[in-house]
C-alpha cells in the first residue's frame, strides 16, 4: 500500500496525452487512470461501434456516444478525481502541437500506418523532445515473443514491429491488450525512470 501510494502521489501531477481512443488508446488510457496518472489528454473524432467492443475498453450501452467521451466516462468511474481533457476531432499536424503542449508524454493509438507516421513526423518537428510511445505491430494472436520495444531517441516503438492489420491478421484483444498496456508501461518508466535506479526521484 505505501509504495502504491507513493507512485500515486509522484504521478498526481503527470500529464499524459493519448492520440486515438480505439484500441491502443482506450486501454492505455484505462491502465494509466488505474496507477493515477492525474491528468490524461485524449483526442478522437469517432465514435463507438459494435464491432469495437472485441478489444476497445467501451460497452455495448455505449455504441453511438463519441469515443472521447465514452472514454472519460469510463475512466472516471475507475477514479473520479482523475482530470480528463477531451477532445473530439481529426489530429493533424496543425493541431496536434496545440491538443498536447502540456503534455509530459503523448501516446500514439492510431490505427493506419500513415496517421502513425504523421504524428512522428510532426511531434519530432515540432514539438522536439517531446516522449511518444508508439504502437506498430500488433494484429493477429500469439507470438508473445515477438512483441518487443524499440527506441529512436524520443520515439519508442512497442509491438512486433511486423504484424499489421489485414483480413488475414485483424486486431483481438489479446494482442491489443498487451501492446496498450506495454505503452503505459512504457509512458510509467518515462515518468518515474527505471525500477532499478535508485535516483529516479523525478
């Protein structure tokens, strides 16, 4: 109880941004909410459909409600005191600087491969140091030991770096889940540095 507490207390004050509430985004926003990470900025222009309900962390009685919103609801019945900043629209390189300029880390969860690449492109140009945490590869199911981190200065890339969605590969729950939760791991060792350093008193 007392170190949980402790982590609690340094993530108060953390602010993390999730682009994309599918998926990734939904459950890495719900992992983060469990360990107390105090303000979570999310932002999604869709909404909630039926055939979401396989791996999105939503409910049947939520179809039809914007995601973002769906989200927010969800995460304050995990903890109401967790501030959530909602935003229902397209992220662009245009807006994107603006939704997550506070931001300690930014979450990508988006589901192309060129949405990934766009907020890459653009946090690293214009929003320089910025942590992103990435998701590429994580269609189909098995393969535990293929799902792996990767890390290019700022960006850090969790996934098999392989797998993407296909007819033949579509995104379960399984999968989805682990790489989700590997992001807010990852977004947790940012925040509070390695388990194994005894500075990481950030």
């Amino acid at each position: 109880m007392t170190n949980d507490h402790h982590i609690r207390t340094r993530l108060r004050d953390k602010i993390v941004g999730i682009a994309g509430c599918g998926g990734l985004g939904s459950n890495c926003a719900v992992a983060l909410a469990r360990v107390g990470v105090g303000r979570l900025v999310i932002a999604d222009f869709d909404k909630v459909e039926v055939s979401n309900l396989n791996r999105q962390y939503f409910f049947a009685d939520q179809v039809g409600m914007p995601k973002v919103t769906a989200l927010r609801t969800n995460i304050h019945r995990i903890d109401k005191d967790i501030m959530v900043d909602s935003h229902e629209l397209i992220l662009n390189p245009d807006n994107i600087p603006e939704v997550f300029n506070d931001c300690d880390v930014i979450v990508e969860a988006f589901d192309s491969a060129e949405m990934k690449l766009m907020i890459v492109e653009t946090v690293t140009e214009k929003m320089p140091g910025k942590p992103l945490v990435c998701g590429v590869g994580l269609a189909g199911w098995g393969e535990n030991n293929d799902i792996g981190m990767k890390v290019f200065d700022n960006v850090y890339i969790c996934g098999d770096h392989l797998r993407e969605v296909s007819p033949d590969f579509p995104p379960i729950a399984p999968r989805v889940g682990i790489v989700a939760n590997m992001e807010a791991n990852q977004v947790l060792e940012i925040l509070l540095g390695k388990m194994n350093d005894g500075n990481n008193t950030q």
